[in-house]
C-alpha cells in the first residue's frame, strides 16, 4: 500500500509522455474512516491509517494533476449512472 502514490506518479508520468488514456477507479478506502452513512463523494476525505492515507494520495496524484485532465478526459462515477437508470424506471 506505502507504493501506491509512487506508482500513481510514475502512471501519471507516463500517461503524460506518451499520450494514453488513463481509467483510475476508486473504492470506498479513500473516504475511511467513515463519518456518516450512506457514502457518497461529498463524504470527506481525511485522516485514517496509514495505508488509507497512501491511497487516498494515489488518487488524488491521477485525478488532481491539471494536466491529466482536458477536454478529451473527465470522471465517470457509477453512482450517477446507476441513479439514472433507477430514475428511468
């Protein structure tokens, strides 16, 4: 866990130099310890053990560079698309 923020980084790096298209897909663990129920991306992010730290950081390397966003890239999240769906029922 201690090596995810450097292997975010060096993905970045190379996402970067090489023109690729990079998917980063997160999980619960950037959002421990849980604050209230139910999760979502407006739960904070912060404090933690360690290894929940480190990733939390790995994301934010590929998500936060500005130049790993534009107009070609954006977030995708699973909830939205499975809230559309249910609202379609």
């Amino acid at each position: 866990m201690r090596l995810h923020p450097a292997a975010a980084q060096n993905i970045a790096k190379a996402v970067r130099a090489t023109g690729a298209r990079c998917i980063q897909v997160s999980s619960y663990w950037a959002y421990l310890p849980l604050q209230r129920s139910p999760l979502n991306e407006t739960h904070p992010r912060s404090g933690g053990p360690e290894w929940v730290r480190w990733r939390r950081e790995a994301e934010d390397l590929v998500l936060g560079k500005p130049e790993m966003t534009s107009y070609e890239t954006g977030i995708a999240r699973t909830l939205d698309a499975i809230s559309a769906a249910a609202a379609k029922r």
